[in-house]
C-alpha cells in the first residue's frame, strides 16, 4: 500500500453501511519499520455524503541484531567520542542505533578507515552493510 492504491469501489444508498470485501490491507515493511493493519480513516459509519476511507498501519521499529560479531576483517572500535570502522568496503552503508532502537546517524563508508564522530558516551549498536554490533562509546 502507498496511498494511492485503490482496493474497492462502491456505490452505496444514502444510510447504508460500507463494507470491505478485500483482505486485510498489508504495508510492505521498509528497512527501519514493520507495518500492521489497524483500521480505516475516518471511521466506517452509515452513508451521508461521498467519503473516500483510506488503511490505517501500526509501525513497529525493527531493532533485530542480525550478527553480534563482525567478519571479512571489517574491524569497529570506540577511540574517544568517536567509533572507527576499518576494512568496510568504502560506500558500505552504516547506520548508529541507541539501545532502544532509534536511528541517530546513517551514512556511507568513505574510506578503508571511517571516523564518525559521537556527542556522548554511551552503548551502542552500529550496522555496517547487513553485520550488527554492540559498542561502547567512553
């Protein structure tokens, strides 16, 4: 679903009550969150005038670790403030989560040895292309 997808017509008589006769509305989840049908806007309630109901979607933040340990050689270590990837193939996306899921920085490898630079200290999870690691930032 986009927005713009159509998924039924009806022409109805003045007091009758819409139905949907479809399967339940799906979102495709994207890299950051899942999707879960919850219900129709604005509510479905007798015919008064011409109404257009569109699919309203939960989301969830997906916060999956997919590995705990890097491998190929790709090296993160926290000097300082600062976390240093080593040995990611440069244009290797990225991506700094707290622990509870948000996403605080995002972005591409430039070199064989990325600085990226952190406000505070604290625990961490970065990604490095589809590998997840825990980090402490001192």
């Amino acid at each position: 679903m986009n927005g713009k997808d159509t998924l039924q017509r009806d022409s109805l008589m003045y007091g009758e009550t819409p139905k949907y006769k479809g399967s339940e509305p799906t979102k495709k989840s994207s890299s950051n969150f899942s999707y879960k049908f919850k219900g129709w806007t604005p509510e479905i309630t007798s015919v008064t005038s011409r109404t257009t109901y569109q699919a309203v979607f939960d989301s969830t933040v997906i916060t999956g670790i997919a590995d705990v340990h890097f491998t190929q050689g790709v090296s993160v270590v926290a000097l300082n403030r600062n976390i240093l990837i080593s040995a990611a193939p440069v244009g290797s996306a990225y991506a700094i989560f707290d622990m509870q899921g948000k996403l605080l920085k995002k972005g591409r490898v430039s070199s064989a040895n990325h600085n990226i630079e952190m406000s505070r200290v604290g625990n961490y999870l970065i990604r490095v292309g589809n590998l997840t690691q825990l980090i402490m930032v001192k």
